[in-house]
C-alpha cells in the first residue's frame, strides 16, 4: 500500500465506493445471486446469505457462463447491484460485458499487500480510470 492506495489495472472504467464484502472463493452472477435482492444464495459460497447491493465486492475471481452478464445487468435493473468489482485474476467475458452494460467498475489488483491488508467493512473507493483502489 501507499500512501493513496494500491495500483490497480482498470478492467471495465468507472469509479465507485462502498464497504467491502471479501469473499475467499469466485462467485457466479449466474446461479449465486438473487437479482431482486443482490443476496447471494449460491451454498458453495462463503458470502451465501450476504447482500452485494452497493458494496465492492472484494473476490480472487469469477467463475462465469455464457449466462453471467445477463444476470450482473439484472441487478442493476433492480438496483440490487454491486459498487464495484476488486478482482485478483481478469474476470471471464461473460461478466466483463455484464459489468460493462451495468456500469459496475472491474479492476484486478495484482499486489498481495492489499489482499493481506484489506479487511471486510473497509470502505473503498475504487477508480478504474486511474487503475486505483483506495481505503477511505
């Protein structure tokens, strides 16, 4: 970390805050959420009974089908989606378009730093124009 934040490669721009929800397994858009309620419900999910909405959700991957993006563009329509996106691996296309078309920031964070420091509940400004992920 410096003194701003960890250096960030911006994968879907844009910019977003909210309090961090960290998950220590990949998440599917397509089966592990409610899209009327952002709650994930997917079992093999250690955020199952969580709620996404408005939060960056902090994940070392996604796991994706051709489905995904249709499911991630859902929950913006029922404005159940979440802030952003800090990703460890490039999330697959499926959700990349989702994010695109739902306007939720992507960005991967390749620093271990950050995956060691950051801690659920941190509030977090991420900035994928300027490849940033901020603590606030």
């Amino acid at each position: 970390m410096t003194e701003t934040g960890w250096k960030a490669r911006g994968v879907v721009k844009g910019m977003a805050e909210g309090p961090a929800l960290i998950s220590q397994t990949a998440l599917s858009f397509l089966g592990d959420l409610d899209i009327r309620s952002g709650r994930v419900v997917g079992r093999s999910s250690d955020l199952c009974g969580e709620v996404v909405t408005g939060r960056v959700l902090v994940l070392p991957e996604t796991r994706g089908s051709a489905g995904a993006w249709r499911f991630l563009y859902q929950l913006k329509v029922h404005e159940t989606h979440p802030a952003a996106l800090v990703l460890r691996e490039l999330p697959d296309p499926s959700v990349t378009q989702g994010a695109f078309l739902a306007e939720v920031p992507i960005v991967v964070v390749a620093d271990t730093g950050f995956w060691q420091a950051v801690t659920p509940g941190d509030r977090l400004r991420v900035d994928a124009v300027a490849g940033r992920v901020t603590r606030v």
